[in-house]
C-alpha cells in the first residue's frame, strides 16, 4: 500500500517522461482482490490524465468543466430517477432516422431506442474483436448519451456499472433492488433449469437466480421489439430486425462475476496487457483459455437479453455495463498516454473473417440508425473530438 502511493506521486509528476504503467505485481494479492490496486492506478491514471489536459494548447473542453461520469450508486436518488425516466422517454420516441421506406426493412424499430439496438444488431461482427471495439462503443455511449440529454431532457451524465463491487453476489446489487431509484430488479425467478453449455465458449454454465422478466422498478413495464438473436433455451427470431414483442429479461449470475468481473480480473487484465492487440483480446475473452473476459463476463453476469451479442443494448444496463467497459479503458490509456491514447490494431471484422484491412485512425466508422459515420481517431481521446468527460 506505501510503496503504491509512492508509485503514485511518482508516475503522476513523470507523466510524460515515459515511465512505466504499474504491474499487478507491484501489489499485494490482497491489493489487488480487494480494489485498493485497482482505485490507486484509477488515481494514477487521473493525474496523468490532467497533466496532459493542462499542458495542451487551450480548447473548450478542459479537466474542470469536463463531464464526470459517475458509478450509479453514488448519483443521488434524483438523479438516478431523472435517468430512468430519460431512458424511458428514448423507448417512447419514435424513431429519428430511419426513414418511412426503410421500415418496411426494419419491421422490430419502434422507438429512438430501438434504433441503437438496431444498429448494433447490424453491425456486430464489426465492432467485436475488431480494431475500433473500444472507440465504436465508446461512441455508441456517448451517442445515447447526449440523445438522453438533448432530447428528453435529461440533465446528469452516463452512469457506469463496476460490477467488481458486485462479484460476490450481484443479484444482491443495489443496483437491482426493484425500487424506483433502482435499474430495475433481476428477472423473475425460475426455478429446475439445468446447466447449459454454451458452444461458442466451450463452457457449462450454472442457472442464475433470475432467468423471467424483470418485475419491478422502472424497466418492469417496457416492452422490447428486437432480438433475441443468439440466447440459449429460447426462441430466437428467425430474421436480424424481426419485431418481436415480449418483456426485459435478466438473470443475474454470480458464475460469470467471480470468475470474470473480479477487482482481480479487472486489474490482471488493465496492468498486464502492455499492448492493445493484448488488451482488447484478453479484455473480451479472444485469442486465450478466458472465453469471456471483463467484458463478455459482464453481458452473461446480467444475462437475459444482456446476454445477446447482436440485441444486448435493449437492455438500458448495456450502456452502464459499457461506461465502466470504457472507464478501464480509458484507465488503461492514461496509465501511458504516449505511448496508448493512439494505439489500435486490428481489421473491421471480426477476428478478421472474412479478412479485411487494418484499421486506420482515418477511417470512417459506421453508426447505422445513431448517428452520421464517425471518424475512428475523433474518439481516442476522452477530452478530444465531440467528447469530454471524464470518470470518477
Ligand atoms: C424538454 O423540455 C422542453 C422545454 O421545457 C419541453 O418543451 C419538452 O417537452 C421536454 N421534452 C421531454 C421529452 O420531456
Ligand atoms: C423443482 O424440482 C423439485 C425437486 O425435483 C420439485 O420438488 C419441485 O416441484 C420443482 N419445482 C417446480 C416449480 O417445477
Ligand atoms: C407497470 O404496470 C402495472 C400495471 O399497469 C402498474 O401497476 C405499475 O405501476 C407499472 N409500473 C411502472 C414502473 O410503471
Ligand atoms: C421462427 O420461426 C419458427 C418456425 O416458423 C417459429 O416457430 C418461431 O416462433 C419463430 N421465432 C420467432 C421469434 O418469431
Ligand atoms: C478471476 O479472478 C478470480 C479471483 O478473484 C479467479 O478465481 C479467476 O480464476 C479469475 N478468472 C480468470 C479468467 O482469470
Ligand atoms: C446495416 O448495414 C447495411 C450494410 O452495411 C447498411 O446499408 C445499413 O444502412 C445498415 N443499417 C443500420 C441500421 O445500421
Ligand atoms: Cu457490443
């Protein structure tokens, strides 16, 4: 812990000097399990963070009026209610961009929300174990964001989900307590299920302690038009963009947090991983025995819909689960700002099949039914392009 906060002052003061980002190993086993490791390199990667902001020439987006993005139990109650009802206002909106002759393509887009899930749908193998994993989602956040804000008035920012705090137990998250100031409860519980294997990962998962439609809080009465897609045990829509009607189901699952949300997991994943090809692979589970990584862990942690590759956004904890997917990140970057803020590899599809070429910070990334396409690079950088926030 001392020898911590002295690595502290010490990388904070050297920002730029090149010193190395911290390893795992430069802290206890109980460091590391309990989050000390974790908030300490959080703290670090902050003062690098405002270092560098504060030693650039001068633009509107400084490290005091940035955004802060908050962990979503620590937003007051107000504020937390204020966010619900904004989400529930974006599943009420008709949709903004799809146009009347392309409905007839998207039978299932309903709302303004159900264009991001559209979206996501239509391009997932492009944004998965891909170069622009981090920078699309983090965009794709950001997007709903400020749709939040701009169009249903919501006036707080993006909360995120550290599901590390949850690892032990999530279904027992103040996150899911069911009450109004909640993100709604587990899914109704279903007892006798069986282990499911699941094919893609080699893996026999447990039932978890939820497995119905979500019974109270604000989400209990909202109903999703898109996917499922790929679930096990269900029915999933034969065609991508299929209406089909039906409740927000979860299943929360402790299985999937303590083996893959871990402060433990978290941290071996965000200091032992020096180069994004490594990172961006261990962080969802490619290319290594950990099938699921922090990321993966996190949709099959909520399960339900959460579960989805191509439809989880329907579920609003898609985009909590993400600001914290995108606070590592960002933790991640600012650990060696230099050398990470820039650094991407990798082609547009998936593990590279069909192959296509590498990505380039000057290409063009889509959005679909979100937004206009974006450049890869404007979205490096927390404080550059169209963005500036920061965590807390
Ligand atoms: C947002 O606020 C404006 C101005 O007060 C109001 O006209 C509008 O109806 C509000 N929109 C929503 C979705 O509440
Ligand atoms: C679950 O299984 C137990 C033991 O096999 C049985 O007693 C119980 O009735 C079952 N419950 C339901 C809801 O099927
Ligand atoms: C959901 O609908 C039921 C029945 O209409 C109603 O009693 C309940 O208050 C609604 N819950 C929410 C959170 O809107
Ligand atoms: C998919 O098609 C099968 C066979 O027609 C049907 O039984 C099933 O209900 C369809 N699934 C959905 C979600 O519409
Ligand atoms: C995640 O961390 C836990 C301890 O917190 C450990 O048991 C588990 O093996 C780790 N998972 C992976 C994939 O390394
Ligand atoms: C889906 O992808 C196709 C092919 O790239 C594209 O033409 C279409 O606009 C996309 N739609 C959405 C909603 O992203
Ligand atoms: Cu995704």
């Amino acid at each position: 812990m001392r020898a911590a906060m002295v690595l502290a002052a010490a990388t904070a003061v050297s920002a730029n000097l090149g010193m190395l980002a911290p390893k795992t190993s430069d802290y206890s086993a109980a460091d590391v399990a309990d989050g000390v490791a974790f908030n300490d390199v959080a703290r670090m990667a902050t003062s690098n963070m405002q270092y560098n902001v504060a030693n650039r020439k001068a633009t509107d987006c400084t490290f005091e009026n940035a955004d802060e993005r908050q962990e979503w139990r620590t937003m007051d109650t107000a504020t937390r209610k204020s966010f619900t009802d904004s989400v529930l206002c974006l599943m009420d909106m008709p949709p903004t961009h799809m146009t009347a002759d392309q409905s007839a393509s998207y039978p299932g887009v309903k709302s303004r929300h159900d264009e991001y899930v559209a979206t996501h749908i239509n391009l997932t193998y492009n944004v998965h174990d891909t170069a622009d994993f981090f920078a699309w989602h983090r965009a794709f956040a950001h997007f709903w964001e400020k749709d939040l804000q701009s169009l249903c008035n919501y006036t707080g920012k993006l909360p995120y989900w550290n599901w590390a705090i949850d690892a032990q137990a999530p279904q027992d998250s103040s996150l899911f307590v069911g009450d109004q100031y909640s993100m709604g409860s587990n899914g109704k519980f279903i007892p006798n299920r069986t282990d499911t294997y699941l094919y893609e990962q080699s893996i026999s998962m447990p039932p978890g302690t939820g497995g119905g439609c979500v019974e109270s809080g604000p989400f209990s009465n909202i109903t999703l038009n898109l996917g499922p897609l790929d679930l096990p045990n269900t029915d999933n829509v034969n065609s991508s963009f299929e209406y089909n009607p039906r409740c927000l189901s979860r299943d929360l699952n402790a299985f999937f947090t303590l083996n893959y949300n871990t402060y433990t997991n978290v941290t071996t994943t965000m200091l032992d991983n020096i180069y994004i090809e490594d990172f961006q692979d261990i962080f969802q589970g490619y290319g290594s025995s950990n099938k699921f990584g922090v990321h993966g862990g996190g949709h099959w942690a909520t399960g339900g819909d959460m579960a989805d590759f191509h439809s989880s956004p329907a579920d609003p904890l898609f985009f909590l689960h993400h600001g914290q997917v995108d606070r590592i990140y960002t933790i991640w970057q600012n650990l060696d700002i230099d050398r990470r803020q820039t650094a991407i590899k990798g082609t547009s599809t998936l593990g590279n099949s069909p192959p296509s070429a590498e990505m380039q910070l000057s290409d063009t990334i889509p959005f679909g039914f979100v937004a206009a396409d974006q450049t890869f690079g404007d979205f490096m950088d927390t404080f550059g392009g169209p963005l500036c926030y920061k965590y807390l």
